[in-house]
C-alpha cells in the first residue's frame, strides 16, 4: 500500500507546482497584456489601462508583416512536408532494412544533433553562397530539414520498431514492392509518430531565428521570426508592435499544437517500448 503523503510535504509540492505554472505562464501573459497596451506604457508594471487595437493595425498595416508571413507559411510548409516525408522513410529503411553503412549513418544523424547553430551558421552560409541559394526560400527549407529530418528519423525508427514485422510480409505476399508495403500498409499505422514529426518540424522551422536572419535579407524576404527583430533592434524600439506581432505567430502554432495534441503522447512513447 501507498504511503499517504503527509499534509506539509502536500502542501509543498502545490506551491512548488503553482510556482512553476507562475513562472511558465508569465511571459505569454507579459506578450498579451502589452500587445493592448499603448506604446508609452509598454514598459508599465500594471495591468491594461487604456485597451487599444493601435499595435495589431499598425503591424498588420503598415509594415511588411504579411510579407513575412506569406514567406513563413511557404518555407514552414515545404520544409514540414519534406521532413516528415524523408524522416518517415529513412526510418523506415533503417528499421525494416540491413544495408552496409546503417550504423554509421544512425550514428552521423546523430552526431549531428551535437553541433551548435552558431558553429555551422558560417559553413552553411558558405555553402548556400556557392549553391545560389541565399535569400531564396528553398536555400532556408534545406537548412532547416538539416535540423529536423536527423532527430525526425531517429523517432520515426523508433517507432517503426513497435510496428509487427509480420504487417510488412503480408504486404510482400499480396504482391506489393517495399515502398508499396510502407505506404499502404505501414505508413496509416505510424499516424501518431507522423503527428509529432510533423509538430517538431513545423516549430523547428516556424520559430527559427539565427538561420533566418543570416540567410534571408532585406524585409521583402524575412521570415515572421527575422521580422520580429526589424521592431526592437539598436536603431528602434518598438515593443508595442513587436509583442503585438509575437502574439499573431504564436497563433498557428497553438492551432497546429491543438489539432496534433491527440497524437502527441502516443507518438512521444511509441519508441520507449518494443511490441
């Protein structure tokens, strides 16, 4: 039987939770609150005085904020459909299959995770110079499928790893090729795992900023998250219109977040076990 837990030790971890809550919900609640507020008293300790609409229409109005969400939207989703698209294959090859070199290359998707976005920003730029591919969306959506597909694949093994083998073979026995076996039969199984590979790359892309700003220049091709900096920089200092912006990109997020939730748990643990 249990212990039951003694009234003061109860009491603490309430508190210890409720801080925590406090300490979590409080910079959201700082971008809300000063989004209504008027630009003098952005940086004012007390609640909303005098509620105003003037940060949203100025953002939505008169600055290049639509451009920018036009070039997020495009990249976001280019670079979600490509990474879950390539993660989910290569985990499933690398689950299913044994070919000389899948060691390595686990390894190598893995190692890859270890390096910091500082350290390859230079590389990268290098790279993406020689390739043409500065200030071009497709430039952005490769970098960014470099942070996403390695992780991404890692967790889609995982979770392949709980699919019975014997599904595969009777695909095999009624005639379909391996990718026919993936697709029809393995891939409408994996939707869980699909679910948060597909809410990490789109986060992953759509909250990006070191890439974002070092790859994309002049504000007709900035992403939300390079735009964001036009407002509060060394030359102004707009925190009205940059709170009010922050709390606009935070919305698709949270939508994305509210229609993959029902996966999120079960796709996270699929990998933990074996069946």
């Amino acid at each position: 039987m249990r212990n039951k837990r003694s009234p003061l030790a109860s009491a603490g971890l309430h508190a210890a939770l409720i801080a925590a809550a406090a300490v979590a919900v409080f910079p959201p609640l700082w971008l809300l609150v000063t989004s209504f507020k008027p630009k003098n008293d952005a940086f004012s300790t007390g609640l909303v005085t005098h509620f105003t609409f003037a940060n949203y229409s100025h953002v939505l109005a008169d600055t290049e904020f639509l451009t920018w969400f036009r070039n997020s939207v495009i990249i976001v989703g280019a670079t979600t459909v490509l990474g879950v698209f390539i993660a989910a294959t290569t985990g499933y090859a690398v689950s299913r299959f044994r070919f000389p070199g899948m060691r390595p290359l686990m390894w190598l998707l893995l190692i890859t995770q270890m390096f910091p976005v500082a350290v390859l920003i230079v590389p990268l730029y290098n790279l993406l110079a020689s390739l043409n591919l500065l200030n071009q969306p497709a430039g952005l959506v490769i970098t960014y499928l470099t942070i996403a597909v390695p992780f991404c694949a890692w967790m889609m093994k995982g979770f392949f790893d709980t699919i019975p083998v014997e599904i595969d073979e009777a695909g095999r026995v009624d005639g379909l090729n391996p990718f026919g076996t993936f697709w029809r039969l393995v891939l409408p199984l994996a939707r869980p795992g699909l679910a948060v590979t597909g809410f990490y790359t789109f986060v992953t892309a759509w909250a990006e900023v070191a890439y974002a700003s070092a790859f994309m220049t002049g504000e007709e091709n900035l992403t939300l998250a390079g735009g964001l900096q036009t407002f509060v920089n060394q030359y102004t200092n707009d925190w009205g219109s940059m709170t009010a912006a922050a709390v606009i990109i935070a919305v698709p997020a949270a939508l994305v977040f509210a229609f993959a939730q029902r996966h999120l748990v079960s796709g996270l643990t699929a990998g933990t076990t074996k069946g």
